[in-house]
C-alpha cells in the first residue's frame, strides 16, 4: 500500500465512469478537474460518477477542483484549436474576437499599455511563445517564435508584468460556491501571489459556512516565492505548478525550488503537491522515459504528499496504464526513503505538545517492532494529520465516521482514510483495526498492529494513548 497519493485530472479520455473506475483500482486517490475547461455540467457529472463509484467500491476518493485565478487565457478560436506557424506575425486583440491562425483575443484590456517592445508572450507552458513587435490602439502585433496548437482559454505568461487583476473574481467567485455546493473536498487557488489571497478565499468560506473545503495554493508566480512562508502558513497546503512556474523562473531553477517547498510543507505539517509533465511520453506512449521514472522517484524520495497527472490522464491515449506506472514506481521509490531522517527532522521542530510527543513515539515505536499498520480513531483527522508529518515507514489507518474528514486526508502521506461507524471505547476500537488491517493487509500470526488515539472519543481533542496488538 504506498503512501505517496496519485492525483489524476479528468478529461476527455477518463470522464467515463468505466474509466474513473479503472483509475481508482490502478492505485488513484484523489480526482481533480480543472475549472479554467471544464464546465459546471462536466465538473458535476464527473462528482455524480465519483459519488456512485465510492459508493460501489467501498473507497473514499476525494475531488479537487482547481480555479481560474487573476490569469491571462486566450478567448475564443475557431473550432476550439487552431495552428500557428513560426515566423508568422499575429495580432492579439484586447476586444473579443473569433481567433484563427492569424489572430486571437485576450480577456485584458489593458494589456497593450503594460507590455514592453521585445516582451515574450508565452503561451501553454512555453509551447507556443510570441515576441511582441509593435502595438496598436487594440492590438499587439506578435512574432511567432515558437510554432504549435493554442486552444481556447490557454494560459498566457509574460515574464515582468504585473497584472492589475483582482485575485478573487467573480468567476472565481462563482467558482468556489460551485465547489461548496457539490461538496467538493480539495481547492487548488491558481496564481496565489500572498497570504492575503488566501485569506479572501477563506473568509468567502466562512461565510458561506463551509468548514471543509481545503485550501491548496498553487505557486506559479516569482512573486509567490518571495512569500511563501506566509503563503504555506495560511494554507492546508501546495501545489508546485512546475509548467508556469518555468515560465517565471529560469528552467533549471525549477528542481530546488521544488525541494524547498516540499521541506517546507513537511516542516509546517501541510501538504505538498507538484503538477505538470511527470509521464508527458505515456499520453501517446505505453512507456515512459527514464528521464521521467527518475524524475517521479525523486519527488517520492523527497517525502513530497501527492503527484498530479495533467494531460497524460485528461487527453493521453494509456490514462489507466499511466496511473498503474506512476504507481509502480512510487513503491519502489518508498523503499529508498530515509523515514529515520525524516522523523528526526519532524520532531526537531514539533511543538512541546502531549499529540506529538505521542505520535513520535508510535511512528518510532512502529519502526522498530516492523509494526504492519497504524491504526488511529479520529473524529476531525487531526491526530491521522500530525501522524502523516513524522513520515511513518507503515501506513496509517485513519478511522472516521465522519465522511468529509475521510476524505479531507485522503492527500496525507501515509494516511489510508476509511469510513468506519461510530467508535466509541478502545476495546471496540482494537476490534474495528484488526479487522481493517485483515481486509486491508496482508498479514500472518504474530505481526503487529498499533492503535493511538483521543480517549474517551469525541470528547478529547489531543492524542493520550497508544496500545500494541498483535494480531
């Protein structure tokens, strides 16, 4: 049972429910679609499909959503796509337009008044790039430098310029309250530059009532970085958008910055996710590159939480065998963790409290009896959270009746999130984890089990007792 979560993006090629279904038997976790494309008609029709298939399945597999943002994205094309040829000159509008291979419309007016001469315009993470060679009274006249396919509602960066868009707007706005009505569990904030925009989102949740969504702050822009700190410590957790963020920062800059945050995140007991290209070659591919199994072993071995799958799930030809790959390598990949380094680190910087006294010890205690599982009852997920930040070398059950905190960890490290009825002594607690750890695992005579919890249940919110089962 690997512990590192797989995020997959429904599309076009995995928004059957044969499909979604295949996905989470091949080792998926979490399901994401992204609102920058997909409909509200999509978006709750895959919901339904997830709803059914938890249901028949007995899983738990969350959704997240992910926003616009304050971005540019290129407006409308004919026929959705269309081709721009290298050396060609194109107009970029500011006017809505119906664009083609000579011109396209942007969703900024005032763009032609912050760029400069000379100013790259890179479009779809660095796939088709224009140079900007003079401007007009509603137009900017471009230089294709870098050829290919743009797509209705593209990404647009241009390296230097600030847009002066407001980071909650109201299509984001809207947005959100979609996602609280169809009981969404992840939300994933694009082009998060400070805390502060963060803390808009979370008060629009407070008030609205909505205690369970979880906040992810895409990083993606320079400016984030300068903030990121603060931008982790008002958030439950990251995304490193690897492909807009190369588009900020210098290519090779990209892998430490990676590293950094996912240390962070792990410091600060948040998650941490990174997106774009991991397995690029299987979207029309059976295989990947060695290039990219190294890359995915690396993320694992630095402990980061979740890996998303982009394109190779939404449009890639081999959805499912790049899910069945990704998992593959993340099991193999577990074994060269160095759980001792990272427990040591965990606890350096835990707060002197009883719940993490408790849990070092467990995930310590765990170690060295080569225990099979832990197992933890938990009503708010808050023990099954802290348990994931010191990086157990076995999984750990978390136990809920409540199904928003199931799925609320279902991006935690380490963390198998199972939906349990009510539990309400130890003695039926250790009788509830033998039998998960039998359905779960594949256990023998004599192997260990250890169960930690909040007792007496519902009524005490730090972690005070642990308890060594063998089964």
């Amino acid at each position: 049972m690997n512990k590192t979560k797989i995020v997959a993006t429904v599309g076009p090629a995995s928004n059957s429910k044969e499909m979604m279904k295949k996905l989470i038997l091949n080792g998926t976790d979490v399901f994401r679609v992204n609102l920058t494309y997909a409909t509200y008609e999509f978006c709750l029709d895959v919901s339904k499909k997830l709803q059914e298939l938890n249901k028949e399945l007995k899983t738990e597999v969350a959704l997240l959503l992910d926003t616009n943002g304050p971005s540019l994205n290129v407006g409308r094309i004919n026929s959705g796509i269309t081709k721009l040829t290298e050396k060609d000159k194109i107009r970029v509008y500011v006017d809505d337009i119906l664009g083609d291979e000579t011109k396209f419309s942007v969703n900024y007016p005032k763009l032609i008044h912050l760029v400069k001469y000379g100013s790259k315009m890179i479009i779809n993470s660095g796939k088709v790039i224009l140079k900007i060679i003079d401007k007009d009274l509603n137009y900017l006249l471009c230089e294709v430098e870098r050829g290919g396919y743009i797509s209705e509602k593209d990404g647009i960066n241009i390296p230097g310029i600030n847009l002066e868009i407001p980071f909650l707007n109201r299509k984001d706005r809207d947005d959100i309250l979609f996602a609280d009505k169809i009981g969404a569990d992840f939300l994933a904030l694009s082009y998060v530059k400070c805390a502060e925009d963060i803390l808009k989102v979370n008060d629009l949740l407070i008030e609205i009532g909505n205690d369970h969504l979880n906040l992810l702050a895409k990083i993606e822009k320079i400016e984030s970085l300068k903030e990121i700190d603060d931008i982790i410590r008002v958030s439950d957790g990251i995304v490193v958008a690897r492909g807009d963020l190369a588009n900020e920062i210098p290519m090779e800059k990209v892998p430490s910055v990676q590293k950094t945050i996912i240390h962070k995140c792990h410091k600060a007991g948040k998650v941490s996710l990174v997106s774009a290209e991991f397995m690029t070659s299987m979207e029309t591919s059976m295989n990947p590159t060695r290039a990219e199994v190294s890359d995915v072993a690396n993320a694992v071995i630095d402990s980061i939480d979740a890996i998303i799958l982009t394109g190779e799930t939404t449009i890639g030809k081999f959805p499912v065998e790049t899910v069945n790959m990704m998992d593959k390598i993340i099991a193999s990949a577990e074994q060269d963790i160095n759980y001792s380094e990272l427990l040591d680190r965990s606890m350096q910087t835990e707060t002197e409290d009883v719940t993490g006294s408790l849990v070092y010890s467990v995930t310590e205690c765990a170690k060295r009896l080569h225990a099979k599982a832990i197992m933890t009852p938990t009503m708010s997920g808050y023990t099954a959270r802290k348990m994931s930040r010191f990086r157990p070398n076995c999984p750990v059950f978390a136990l809920s009746p409540d199904r928003k905190t199931v799925r609320s960890l279902s991006l935690y490290f380490a963390i198998k999130p199972v939906y349990v009825e009510e539990i309400k002594t130890i003695d039926k607690a250790i009788e509830v984890s033998k039998e998960i750890a039998n359905d779960y695992l594949e256990v023998k005579d004599g192997d260990k089990i250890i169960i930690t919890g909040g007792y007496p249940f519902k009524k005490v919110k730090h972690t005070n007792f642990m308890k060594i089962e063998e089964l």
